[in-house]
C-alpha cells in the first residue's frame, strides 16, 4: 500500500501531465521527422484497407494512372505504396539522371515465390547475371550475321507453314509465336523446335499462362493467386527439363562455373535466368508481329506501300535482310509505329528504389515499387502528332527519310533496359518484313476491315483479341 501511496501522490502532483506531454513531444518528433525524411509525392487520397482500389480499374490499371494526377505521384494498390512515374521527361530523369538510385527490382510478392531472389533480381548478382548475359548473347551471334542467318532460317520455317494452309484463313496467333521462340531457343538451347512438339508446346502454354497471371488484379494488390503454387510446380519442372537440354552450351558455361560455392553462377541462378530470357524472348516480340499484321489487315494500303518499296530494293524471289534496312524508311517506320501504337508493355516492367532518393522535391524512400507508365510516354501528345491514331508518318520526315525520336523507348531505357532489344530489333524487321514480302494479309471474306477490332486483351502483355488471318501468297516478280 505504501507503494501505491507515493504512486498517487506523484500521479496528482501533476507528472502525470509532464508525461503525456513529454510522449506527445517525442511522438511529433518521431512523426515530423519521419516527414522530413521521407515525402512520397501526392495522389489520388487513399480509403482504409483498400486504397486507391475505387479509381483504378485493375483490369486496366495503365488507363486508369493516365488520369491527371501529375508526372509523378503515389497510388495505393490495397496496403502496397507504389510511386509512378509519367511523362518523357521524367521517366528518363529518373531512369537515365538518377539510374542508380531507380535501379532495383520491385519485390512483387510473386515473382519471390516463383525466382526465391534469382535470375535477374537484385544486387551484385543482377549485375553478374545481367552482364554475362549480355556477353553469352554476343558469343552466340546476337548482332551479328550468324544470328540474322537463325532467323531467315526460322522465317522460311514459317513460310512454308503458312504456304500449307493455301490462303484459308486460321487463327495464326500460335504460330507466329513459335517462329518467333524458336529464335531464342535456338541460342539458349542450341537447337529449334518442331511446331507440334508437345514439349515445346506446353512450354509456350506456361509462358501465356504466365503472362496472364502476372497481369491479374490478385498480383497488383500482392496477393498470391489461387493457382500459383501449381504454376510455379509446372515451371520449374519444365525449365528445369530445357535448361539440362542436351547440346545447351550456355548451361554448361554456367555450370562449370557453379563449382565455387561463393558465385553467383549456380542450378537456380540458371534456372531462372533463362526462364527470364525464353519469356521475354518469345512474349513481346511475337505479339508484336500480331499485332503488326493485325494492323496491316486494318490499313491495307500501307501494306501495299510496304510491298512496293521492297519491290525497289530487293531481288524478286528474295527475302530481305538487316542490309536493306536502311533503303527501306517507310517500313521502317511503319515497325517503329506498330511497336508505338500497340504499347506492348505499357505499364514496364517495376522498378524499385535502391536508396532513399531526392527528385522532384520529393524524398522517395528506399525499397518502394516504381512503374514508369510507358503508355504515358508512347501516347504523349508532347511528343507525338497524332498519339491515338496509327500513323507511320510519326517516324518521317518531310522527305520521306526515316527519322528516330527520343520518346520511342518500348524496351524502356536505363540499367534495367531490355536485355533482348537488340535482338528483338533484328527479328521485328526480318519476321515482319519477310511475311510482307510473300504474302498479302487479309480479312476472312465477309469482313471489312472497318469491322477488325483493335481492342487489346489485357495481361502483363497487351495482346490482339483472337481473330482469323487469310495469308494470299504475294508474287513479287509480278508486281517489279
């Protein structure tokens, strides 16, 4: 009882006030210089729980930030803070000026399920992993003519499968893509497929699958998927079955290395490293030439006019190569313009803040998401004549002479560019022009092209709605 004599007594003495006083000062102290620290841009004003979950469509989540909330501000997917960043100017301010700072990759609650830190992650072994990509690649011909010689080869593959079906119209979509991954199989495997090869073909159903699920609502508000667990079984009991392939030099590369247990060289940095190369190798590049003759089927004369220059540059009976690229401007520009106006990935692919960062009078914290809305930057009115319409005239000048523009970045810019773009390159031009060259693509009879539909499936990936392509074969040596 003593004990709680002097208790009381100090309690109405009037320390007790002094105490809350003094816990209210260090409380604002903490709070104010948690402030000070860091101050996240503004945006659309959060609701308990759910966030910013009322004004963004999650189906279409890239529509929604391209409301006007500014070139850089804060969304609110459920309880997950992510900064976006719009605009040219201040993606490649962050990108390009404050590479290092916006550098990392954003800890998506799946994507650690699934790669566990490995393949292209974070840190030195992102560096390490990046780097000997870029040097493997370059070894297997990437850039060079061995590797345009892959790809003619894969191109007169898919040639002679269109000649097969003799100008009825098929859902092509499939095709296209295993032409397409074929490529990238050729370097990370050392050898191609057959179209009908189950193997094959269950892997490019992973891939879609995978693609899908990482374009869910479920993963923008980071919550794992009902189906993840059996996707991520299938994934690596396949990759695991391709990256032990045969006559696969890259693997046996990695895995001489693996013997010094402090590398980064090692089964799961492999494993998930050539998941990220056969995934991006086949999914954005294939899609793009859908929707290139898609587009060519909705503007048929451009294709004619595509058609036409290459009967001035190339030999009647040939296929064109990466040496006619340059006397052919107005293909050129009508690739660039189909990889503009189908805005692929229009939401990139996250970044994260690899410190604690001052831009745009903002302290951006260490470790938070960051989408460069690329669409903003594909469809700026800043940049672009006529952003909404396909318009090939975008990358020509007054002369007809293809011109580049710096706002043209669909494999997005900085440490964390595309490590394919240059492949890619060459395969859009060669795929797509040497399709051009041999066949005319049509509409099945009884549609118009006014009737084509230019809505985009929605996933990680904007893909063409499925629909029917007539390939008419096109004699070149009619038409010199």
């Amino acid at each position: 009882m003593a004990v709680l004599d002097i208790a009381l007594q100090w309690l109405s003495s009037g320390s007790l006030l002094c105490l809350a006083g003094g816990l209210a000062a260090f409380l604002y102290f903490l709070t104010s210089t948690k402030r000070s620290i860091c101050r996240l841009p503004p945006g659309p004003p959060p609701l308990p729980l759910i966030g910013n979950l009322n004004v963004v469509d999650l189906r279409m989540p890239f529509q929604s930030l391209m409301e006007k909330y500014g070139n850089i501000f804060t969304v609110h997917f459920g309880p997950r803070k992510t900064v976006v960043l719009a605009g040219y100017e201040t993606i490649k301010e962050a990108l390009l000026t404050h590479a290092e700072e916006f550098g990392g990759r954003a800890e998506i609650p799946i994507f650690q399920k699934i790669t566990k830190g490995n393949g292209f992650s974070h840190g030195e072994s992102w560096k390490t992993m990046r780097k000997f990509t870029l040097f493997t690649l370059r070894n297997f011909g990437v850039g060079k003519k061995t590797i345009e010689l892959r790809i003619l080869k894969e191109l007169n593959c898919l040639i002679k499968y269109f000649e097969s079906h003799q100008g009825e119209c098929e859902n092509f979509n499939s095709d296209k893509e295993h032409a397409v991954s074929n490529v990238i199989c050729s370097i990370l495997f050392g050898e191609r497929f057959e179209y009908n090869d189950p193997v094959f073909l269950t892997l490019l159903k992973l891939i879609n699958e995978n693609t899908k699920l990482l374009g869910s609502p479920m993963v923008l508000v980071s919550v794992t998927p009902p189906r993840a667990n059996c996707w991520l079984k299938g994934i690596k009991i396949y990759y695991a079955g391709f990256t032990c392939y045969g006559s696969n030099e890259h693997s046996r590369c990695v895995l001489k290395e693996s013997r010094n247990p402090r590398t980064y060289f090692h089964n799961e940095n492999l494993l998930f490293s050539t998941l990220d190369l056969f995934a991006a190798g086949t999914e954005t590049t294939s899609t793009t030439v859908r929707w290139g003759l898609l587009l060519m089927m909705k503007y048929p004369e451009i294709q004619r006019r595509i058609q036409e220059e290459m009967n001035k540059v190339i030999e009647p009976g040939q296929l064109p190569t990466l040496e006619d690229r340059k006397k052919m401007p107005y293909t050129d520009a009508v690739i660039h313009e189909i990889q503009r106006f189908a805005n692929i990935v229009p939401m990139s692919v996250s970044r994260s803040t690899s410190r604690n960062v001052n831009f745009r009078g903002y302290v951006i914290p260490k470790g938070i998401e960051v989408i460069p809305l690329l669409t903003s930057v594909l469809n700026d009115k800043l940049h672009w004549k006529t952003p909404d319409q396909f318009n090939p005239s975008h990358f020509l000048d007054r002369d007809g002479n293809f011109i580049r523009k710096e706002a043209f970045i669909p494999f997005s810019i900085g440490r964390r560019a595309c490590v394919g773009e240059g492949l890619a390159k060459m395969e859009l031009f060669l795929f797509f022009a040497g399709l051009l060259r041999k066949f005319t693509f049509q509409p099945p009879p009884g549609v118009s092209k006014s009737d084509l539909d230019l809505t985009a499936d929605v996933g990680f990936t904007l893909t063409p709605m499925p629909h029917l392509v007539c390939a008419i074969p096109y004699e070149s040596s009619k038409h010199v």
